[in-house]
C-alpha cells in the first residue's frame, strides 16, 4: 500500500460508521450517542488498521517495492 492512502485507512472506516451512526439516531431519536458510537469505533478500527499497516512495512521504507 502507498503511503500516502494510510492515511485513508483511519478515515474511511470513521466516516462510514459515523454515517451509520448517524443514520441509526434519525431512526431511533437517540440522538448523538449511536452517532458517537460509530465515531469510536471506527477509530479503533481505522487506528488497528493503521497500526498494522505501519508496523507490517519493511523497515527499509521501501512500500515493498523492488530494485533501487
């Protein structure tokens, strides 16, 4: 993965959950919490991901690229 969509690894699942979250309080009249909810937990998601992303590189900074 390049390093530059890492960075969309943290977003993405925070924006979808959040708009599910959000989705589920219109529903339910429950509003912020399901909304907050998804917040959370897509950055535990979004932040997994990224940790594993990161820590999984090869620590010559190449992006596993081959050749000079």
């Amino acid at each position: 993965m390049r390093y530059s969509q890492i960075g969309m690894l943290i977003v993405v699942p925070m924006v979808v959950l959040g708009g599910i979250g959000y989705a589920l309080d219109r529903r339910f009249r429950s509003q912020p919490w399901l909304l907050l909810a998804g917040l959370v937990v897509g950055m535990a998601v979004g932040f997994t991901s990224f940790l594993r992303e990161v820590l999984s590189a090869p620590p010559d900074g190449r992006g596993g690229r081959k050749g000079p």
